[in-house]
C-alpha cells in the first residue's frame, strides 16, 4: 500500500454559494530568517508564529486532523514553545492517562512544525543545545501530532503505555508515540510549501508535501514572525492509500 497526496482545488462558487477566503494582509516573506536562530538559540519558541500558520494550513489541508488540547487534568506545559495540537485518539488517550496518573504530566514538546523540526535537527548536528537525537525534518512523529515530550518520564512510563503512548526511541529518553494515531507527516511540508508560493510567487517551489533541498532553502530564508498571508483554505488535500 502506498500513500499519496491528491489535491482537489475547489473552485469557487462551483459546488458552492460560499465565497472564496479573503486574503488577509499582503504577501510577504521580510522578517527574521529561521536560519538565524541555528546559532543564537535554543528555543523552538522563536519560530512559533511560523509554526502556527502551518498548524493552521494543516487544519486547512486535513481539517480536524489535529485538535488542541488543555493543560487539565494535571497536563502542564512545561514552556510558551509547546504547539498543544494532536490527533484526536491521542489527546483523548493523553487526557485518560493524565487522569489515571494522578499526578503532574510535564509536557515539553507536541505538535512541532517541520520548521521547529529543522532548528532542532540543526541543533543536534551543530552540537548545540543539548540535544540527544533530532529526526531529519519531514519525519519525526511530532509532526504527525502523535507525540509528546515528558520532562518528568520516568513516572510516567508505565502510565502511558497502558493508554497507548510508546516509549520507545533508544536515546530519546523524554519522548513518546502514539503509534495508533494516523500518520500523516509530510502535511506540515505541505503547508509550509504552500504557505512560501503563496508569499513568494516568484521563488516558487512544488507542493508535494516532500522535505528536500529546495523546501530546505526556503525554511532557511522563511520569516520566524510569520508570513505576510497565513493560512487559507480555499484548497483541499484528501490523504488517501492505493
């Protein structure tokens, strides 16, 4: 079985009455590059305007993909950097077992945008930061809303494998995946790519929702405080397998 991205552009007026969304503000891609923060920081926190749009092109992309979750039930953020999105089955499972702990769940990462990804990617190969393993962008389950960050793990372990949350990434020690949850990585480089054409009509670059070097170059000159126009969803992406 083979999984594909099919675009279905909808066209305005066609099937529809409603009209087609108003671009918000003027395209742009001026502001602070992300490859800034490749040797200046440590917090993914610096791109999370960025990072939002691109949640937000998901949920345009896949609506209902990802949901927000709260700090409830003894869920505590442990920073302003967490993007509190994630498939639904895993929020619910994350809720249930937040509920049978019955005491704090410190959440450091969850939902992460291929942008984050790629500081943090940078970060481990630079040496920087502390960081004992990063996937190459494109491919860490984050970025399919299934997994989160523990900072206090190890009382949580045997918890959240009861309710479906794996432990299991050999030198990862905070991180945990939610293998039942969809697996729908490469929508974030979807997002990102149509957010970039949308802003930069004359760089464009193929919206195929593959990480490669030219999605790399541009992550690099992308503008941490967000782009001009963010999301629209006037198109959408049926996830699909053959």
């Amino acid at each position: 079985m083979s999984r594909f991205w099919v675009l279905a552009f909808v066209v305005a007026c066609a099937d529809s009455e409603e009209d087609p969304p108003m671009m918000m503000g003027m395209p742009s891609i001026e502001g602070t590059p992300v490859t800034t923060f490749e040797s200046s920081s440590c917090s993914t926190g610096d791109v999370l305007e960025l990072s939002r749009q691109i949640a937000e092109e998901v949920d345009c992309i896949m609506p209902g993909q990802l949901v927000r979750f709260e700090a409830i039930n003894g869920i505590v953020f442990t920073g302003a950097a967490v993007l509190p999105y994630l498939g639904a089955e895993a929020r619910d499972d994350l809720y249930a077992a937040a509920v049978a702990g019955g005491m704090p769940l410190q959440i450091n990462s969850g939902f992460r945008t291929v942008v984050q990804q790629y500081l943090l990617r940078r970060w481990f190969e630079l040496g920087r930061c502390g960081i004992p393993a990063a996937a190459e962008p494109g491919q860490s389950n984050h970025e399919s809303g299934r997994a989160i960050d523990v900072q206090n793990y190890g009382v949580w372990i045997s918890i959240l494998d009861r309710h479906g949350w794996k432990h299991t990434v050999p030198g990862d020690d905070v991180h945990f995946d939610h293998l039942g949850s969809p697996d729908i990585r490469g929508a974030d480089v979807l997002a990102f790519q149509r957010l970039w054409n949308r802003n930069a009509p004359d760089d464009p670059i193929t919206e195929d929702g593959s990480y490669g070097p030219m999605t790399e170059a541009r992550i690099k000159r992308a503008p941490a405080e967000g782009f001009g126009i963010g999301a629209l969803c006037a198109a959408r992406v049926r996830y699909a397998d053959e």
